[in-house]
C-alpha cells in the first residue's frame, strides 16, 4: 500500500489545470496522476491534443457524466450503447450532506437522468503563446448551470452530430480508444453509485489501458460505515472484474471548511482508513480541500492569507504509505448561479501551511498594468522561493511578468501559474516514497 509519493490533484477539465500539466518538468510529471473530472459540456479531447500533459496518464472521472440514453450511437461508431442496467444499486443513507463538488449535486434519480452542468474553460487557463481564456466570476470558480440548461440528447442516435451527441464520445470506452490513440494511459476513476453498465465500462476501459482503476470514495456519502463501505467496495470490484490489487483508492474527505470541521473530518478519515488497511488496496491516499468557492469578499492591492487546512490535516494523520491528494487550487464546493464578468488579476500562491491569495485591483483601469503591480509585489515578498523563477513554469511565468506590463494573461493564465506554483510545492514537501 505504497504510492511511491505520488500526488493525485483533483482538477477540473479547464485550459488552466492542462497548461499547468503540460509544463511539468520530467521529475515532476512521473509522480503526478491527475484525477480530471469530467462534466456534461464539453470533451477534454482537444485539450489533450493542444495542451497534451507531460504525466502520460490521465485519471479520469465521469460521476458528472450521465449515462447516455438506451439506443444512443456514439459518433462514428455505428454502434448503439446497450440498455442501461436497471438492477438494485448499492446506496447509503446520505449523512453530512455538503455542496461538494462531486457529490452536491448527485443525483438521486437512475442512472441516465439529467445533471447540472458547468461551463467549460471558466477560470481555465493560459500557457502557450496566444492561448487565452475567458474571465469566470471573481474567485476563479466555475459555475453549475442549472438543471435542463444543456440540450438533450435523442434516444434515436440520429446522425446529426450535436453538441449532446458528440460529447457521448466520451464514455468511457469511446474516450479509452481516443486517448490510447493520443498516446495518453487512462485510469477510470470508479464512483460507488455509478451504473453496472458504466463500472462494466470502465473495466474494460482499465484492461484496454493498464488494468489499474481509482476507487474514489467519499465517505460522508457514499458509506456510513465499514458494512457499507464493504458492500460499496464489493459491488465496484464486481462489476469491474479487477482486483483490488489493481485499484487505488482516494479517500475524498471533500471540503474542510475550517478548523471545528477539519477535526471532525480527521477523525472519520481514521475510521475510513482503518476499514482500507483491511484490503489489499494497490494504494490509498487521502483527499480533502480548503479553498474557499468565492474569494470575492477578500480584500485587494494586499496578500491575505488563507489556510491550507487539506495539507495540515493529512499531515496530522501521519499515515505511514498514505497518499496526499488535494483539489489544487481550487475548491471542492460548487458555485451555482453565478454569473461571469471579468475577474481582477488574482494569483493563489501556495507556501507549506496557507495559500497567499493576491487580488490586484490597483494602478488603474488596464490589466496589464495591474498584473505587473500584482506579480512584482510577489516576487520581492517574502513567500517568493529562494528558487525564484526556477522553482516552476508558473513562477517563471510571474517573473516574466513582474519585469514588464506587458502580456497580462486572463484568468486561465492565472489559474495556470497558481497550479503549476502549487504541483510543484506539493512534490517538494511530500515524501518521494
């Protein structure tokens, strides 16, 4: 049960997170398995082309992707989806119920009903030259659109290749041949109230790959206690006919909001691990985030701190062979209902026990200037690395940036430099097992 110091940030599926990817450095990327969670808006298949990760292994989520309906032809396949499995599934009673970004909006409808989804690219990032993003809400986080927002799909398979229909080609199987071809290993990330039909799928999307798999359990949801945590696990291993040998389990602890709340998620995070020593997992780490959804109430033109709550509780777990896994920089919580407009220059500097959060409203109307300002009070501040401009691409990026006005970046830049400054602060202060 050793993940050979492995880091598994929990990203979202945004031009941000895979520039930060594509500019890791070789040491890096071989420690890095990111866990991308997938939404009903968009494929991630041009992202990977454009802005391919320097990992080579994507972990990739569907618990946001509804199952598509009975008779469905994924484009270019000529091949309807089978009929959805109607059989009993495993559940729990929901205790703890949280806006967590992968389990607020579950839904408790069968499989294949419809779910809220977000807006791609929102807080995205930047990274090559001329590749920009549009400005998400203050605070970076993107937004859930509400219930019905996006366009059905028909039952029939007609050949007209909507947005709908297209994006059915990433199920897992279909997504699995377009990666292989891309050269990208996949690893299904297996949700305990997913369907039999897409656990079936995501089995022989594993086989397809490198017959590993992530079982990603959140425990204030999906299982009260180790019966429950037993059958969950039963059921998974069932329907996806791999060992548990050949699955990592990630113990989502969601958000940690504050202090109160960190203690009560340490002690349910022992209890859970307690139950995972008893299997013989390929690896377990643990996952929580403390990023707040909204910055917007933090003041401007001064760093303000904000806890690191995730990493302190991992840290007091003191697990011998326990993974660390995080949300990056940015939270585990959705934001609902809010609408976009263009954001102020906003960096969130991660240091060993809190984020520097840096939102620059100063210097006038120009964002040009305003990120210069921002990005050279960074850099003769006393959380800059004595690496300076060496210790990552993002940090790079701010240094360029603080000796000219020139080339601000967008939202997606900052999202960008703010992940790939974190990635690399998380693998020096993490064992490398």
């Amino acid at each position: 049960m050793t993940p050979n110091g492995a880091y598994r940030p929990i990203l979202r599926p945004r031009r941000g997170e895979f520039a930060a990817l594509a500019h890791l450095s070789a040491d890096e990327a071989a420690r890095v398995t990111p866990i991308i969670e997938l939404d009903a808006t968009g494929s991630i298949v041009p992202l990977v082309r454009e802005l391919r990760p320097r990992t080579g292994v994507l972990a990739i989520d569907f618990g946001n992707v509804p199952d598509p309906p009975p008779g469905t032809t994924p484009p270019g396949t000529g091949r309807p989806f089978p009929p959805l499995d109607t059989g009993r599934r495993w559940s729990s009673s929901r205790l703890d119920r949280s806006t967590s970004r992968s389990g607020a909006d579950r839904p408790s409808s069968p499989p294949g009903a419809d779910r809220p989804s977000s807006p791609p690219g929102a807080d995205g990032t930047s990274s090559p030259p001329g590749v920009d993003g549009t400005s998400p809400a203050p605070g970076g986080d993107r937004t859930v659109s509400p219930p019905g927002a996006r366009r059905a799909v028909s039952p029939t398979g007609a050949g007209r290749q909507t947005p709908a229909t297209e994006r059915l080609a990433d199920q897992p199987l279909a997504l699995a041949e377009r990666l292989a071809e891309l050269g990208i290993a996949m690893v299904p990330v297996l949700r305990p109230y997913e369907s039999n039909r897409r656990l079936v799928a995501h089995g022989l999307a594993a086989r397809m790959h490198r017959r590993r798999a992530l079982l990603r359990l959140q425990p204030h949801l999906d299982a009260d206690n180790p019966a429950q945590a037993d059958a969950a696990a039963d059921r998974v291993l069932a329907a996806t006919a791999l060992g548990p040998d050949e699955i990592d389990l990630l113990i989502d602890l969601a958000e940690t909001a504050c202090v109160t709340h960190a203690e009560e998620v340490e002690e349910r995070a022992r209890r859970v691990l307690r139950w995972a020593h008893g299997m013989p997992w390929r690896s377990v780490s643990v996952a929580s985030g403390a990023m707040p959804p909204n910055l917007d109430d933090l003041p401007t033109d001064r760093p303000v701190t904000v806890g690191r709550l995730d990493a302190r509780l991992w840290a007091r777990l003191g697990e011998p062979g326990v993974g660390y896994a995080d949300y990056g920089v940015t939270s585990p919580v959705r934001r609902i209902g809010v609408h976009y407009h263009r954001q102020l220059p906003t960096l969130r500097y991660t240091t060993e026990q809190d984020w520097w959060i840096y939102r620059w409203a100063r210097r006038g109307g120009r964002s040009d200037d305003r990120c210069h300002d921002l990005c050279r009070t960074l850099v003769t501040s006393a959380q800059w690395p004595s690496a300076g401009a060496r210790f990552s691409w993002g940090d790079a990026e701010i240094a360029r940036r603080a000796r000219t006005a020139r080339g601000a970046g967008s939202s997606a830049s900052w999202i960008a430099w703010s992940t790939s400054h974190h990635i690399s602060h998380v693998l020096r202060t993490i064992p490398a097992g």
